[in-house]
C-alpha cells in the first residue's frame, strides 16, 4: 500500500477516533455542568452547524488549490478545538471548541477526495472508500473504548488524548503526505463564486441526476445522528450501563463496522450482489433495526445493533462510492463536500430533534428514524421503478426476419 493512501487512512482514523471518543464520555462530562439532554444533544448540533458550511466550502478549495493544503488547515483546526474543549471551564468554553473544529471540519471529505483520486478504475475506487470505510469502523472501535476508559478515570482525559493524537496527525501530513490532486490547475476560472457556502447545496438541488442520492443521504444523515446523539442517554436509562460500559459496546459496534468494510463488502457484498439492490434492501434492514431499538429488551437491542452494523457499514461506502463516480474528475471535491455538507446538515437537525423527543418519550427517536428509513427505501425503490420503466420504453422493437 502507498505512502499517500496509509497517510490517508491514518488521517481519518485519527479523525474518526475523536468522534468516537466523544460518544460514550461526552454525556457524562457535559451533565457535570448542570446541563439538560436538549442542551447536550445541541452540543453535538453546534459541531455539525460549522462544518454544514465549512465543508463545501473546503471541497472546491481542495479542488483548486489541492488536497494537502486543505488537509493541513482541517487537522489543526482539529487540534485548537480539542485544546479548548480539554480546557473548558464554562459550558461556552465547550461550545467555543466545538465551533472552532467545525469551522475547518474537511479531514474526512478531503481525504475521501484523495482517495478517490488515487483510484484508477471504479473498482479500486470503491475499494479504497471501503478501506476509508473500514478505517472508520477501527475508530469507533478504538475511540468508545478510549472514551469509556479515560472517561471512567477522568472526566478531561479522553479529550486531552484526542488533542494530541491530532497534534501528532498534523504533523504525519505536513511530512509524508503529498499532493494527490492532479487536475487542480483544471479548476474553473469562477471558483470564488463557488466557495458560497450555500451554493453546492442549491446546485445539488438543481441536479436532477443526483437528487435522489443527496435525498437519501439526508435522510440516513438525520437517522444516524440520532442514533449517535441520545444512545449513551438511552444506555442509561434503559439499561442502566454507564460510561465505560457504553464505549465498550460502541467499540464492538465499530469492530463489526470494520470487519464489514475492510473484508465483507469485496469478498462478500459487491461479489454477491448488485450496489443497487444492496442499496434499497439495506435501508428496509436499517427501518427494521431502528424499530427494535424502541424496545427496552436486550435481545432486541443486540438484534438491532446487528442489523444497524451490516446497514450502516454497507450504505456508507456505496452511497459515497455513487457519489464520486458520478461527478466529473475536476469536481470531486466539490461533490464530497456536498455529501458532507449534508451529513452534516442531518448531524444538525438529528440532535436538535433527538433531545426534545428523547425528554417526550424515550423512544420516540428510534420511531422516528425508522420512519425515515421508509421513507428512503421508498425513494429507491420508486427511483428504480421509474429505471426500469424508462429502459423498457427506449428498448427498440426487433423485427422478426423470415426467409
């Protein structure tokens, strides 16, 4: 494996680590204050409100300028962020640090950018997605763990030790990563009109093409974040398992993650079937794991974090992989930013719903995200439909020639 790829993938681990981190030790820590669920879920919203308008906006710089430089900012954006949060004395201080890491939040869509540059046919393409992907399930196999560990010992510790795994990160990419982007000088001349926060958003909107993919990835964006904002809150009211217990089992949810991507999706899930019909039954699966986890049973919580696994780990890569092997080359970045842009327009609007729902009816958010996990398949399977349709109607008839 190159240099430029293991750079990479270190990168996003590092990344992800800090998100897994926050999971299982951020409630606790954040509850220490005198705070309520609304409040520490809009923690989480605060984080993904900056990089909802930071990310497009580092996609088309990364386009024109490149993937390195762009990195470079992301990572020790990540560092003052975690430093001040480390730091906090107030609950503005956590806010502030929160805000200073989302305001250059383009490690992961960067590097997913990088990625696909160095890919030479789709395959490899969506191999080295799958590589990003399962980085990403080591992450949360690592940062739970750390988080419910440090976290157990010292309230500080775990974002003290995400401070300097991102110190030590940016300095890894200032000397052993190059520049990966090759048609940069191909950037268009009106780039400074596309650096408009709102723009890659409105022209997703305009591309009929890939509407119903930014749709879908919406709406599996909201889910998730739900998911991820009030499940160390529901651990503990349900099932009363406290912090380490928690990073523990977001550890084996991230082990799963891993083992899914890294060797699953090639030697199992695209040699067996097809990405589009991977993509409509993994949603109705992920509609079936979120209504399990309303129920306070630990058989049907195990069940749902099984079939959330299998979902989500699959989903991820292939939706991205669609993504990039849609857009033209000189636009990649441009289009990753956008699908992270709305991640993170859903890691906005699913913490700022989870909490209130959370404090109505526990599980009032998992019966909210199987039904936008309806909704989705229903998206897919209607677009497929409409495919299927169209291909028949542009079939030419054939003429029967008798001698």
């Amino acid at each position: 494996m190159s240099k430029e790829k293991i750079t990479l993938l270190i990168t996003a681990l590092v990344d992800v680590i800090g998100i897994g981190i926050v999971i299982p030790s951020l409630p606790s820590y954040v509850l220490n204050f005198g705070v309520t669920p609304a409040i520490l879920t809009l923690l989480f919203a605060v984080f993904s409100f900056c990089a909802f308008f930071s990310t497009p906006v580092l996609g088309v710089l990364s386009d024109r300028y490149g993937r390195r430089p762009i990195l470079l900012i992301s990572i020790f954006s990540s560092a003052v962020g975690w430093l001040i949060f480390s730091l906090a004395p107030t609950m503005i201080w956590l806010f502030i640090g929160r805000i200073v890491d989302g305001l250059a939040a383009g490690n992961i869509s960067t590097a997913h950018s990088a990625m696909t540059d160095l890919a030479k046919t789709p395959q490899e393409r969506t191999h080295n997605l799958g590589l990003m992907g399962a980085v990403f399930g080591i992450g949360f196999i690592i940062g739970p763990a750390i988080g419910g560990l440090l976290g157990a010992a010292h309230p500080h510790a775990p974002f003290w030790f995400a401070f300097a795994l991102s110190t030590i990160n940016l300095i890894s990419v200032y000397f052993f990563f190059p520049e990966t982007n090759q048609t940069k000088n191909l950037a268009t001349n009106n780039w400074r009109q596309q650096i408009q926060p709102l723009r890659p958003l409105i022209k997703a909107w305009q591309n009929q093409q890939l509407k119903p993919l930014f749709s879908i990835w919406f709406l599996f964006s909201v889910a998730i974040a739900i998911q991820q904002s009030i499940m160390a809150l529901y651990l503990l009211k349900i099932f009363n398992i406290g912090t380490a217990g928690t990073g523990w089992i977001m550890a084996g949810v991230g082990l799963g993650i891993a083992l899914n991507q890294g060797i699953g999706l090639k030697h199992f899930w695209l040699k067996y079937f097809s990405e589009p019909t991977l993509q409509l039954w993994l949603f109705l699966a992920m509609a079936v794991a979120f209504f399990l986890f309303s129920w306070p049973l630990l058989i049907t919580l195990a069940l749902a974090m099984i079939l959330n696994v299998f979902g989500q780990s699959v989903l991820r890569v292939i939706l991205t992989s669609q993504a990039a092997g849609t857009a033209p080359l000189n636009q990649r970045g441009e289009v990753m930013g956008v699908m992270s842009s709305i991640m993170s327009l859903g890691m906005i609007v699913g913490p700022l719903i989870s909490g209130q729902l959370f404090s109505l009816k526990t599980a009032a958010p998992f019966w909210l995200t199987t039904f936008l996990m309806l909704i989705a398949f229903g998206i897919v399977f209607f677009r497929r439909q409409k495919m299927s349709e169209l291909q028949v109607a542009e079939t030419p008839e054939t003429n029967t020639i008798i001698d």
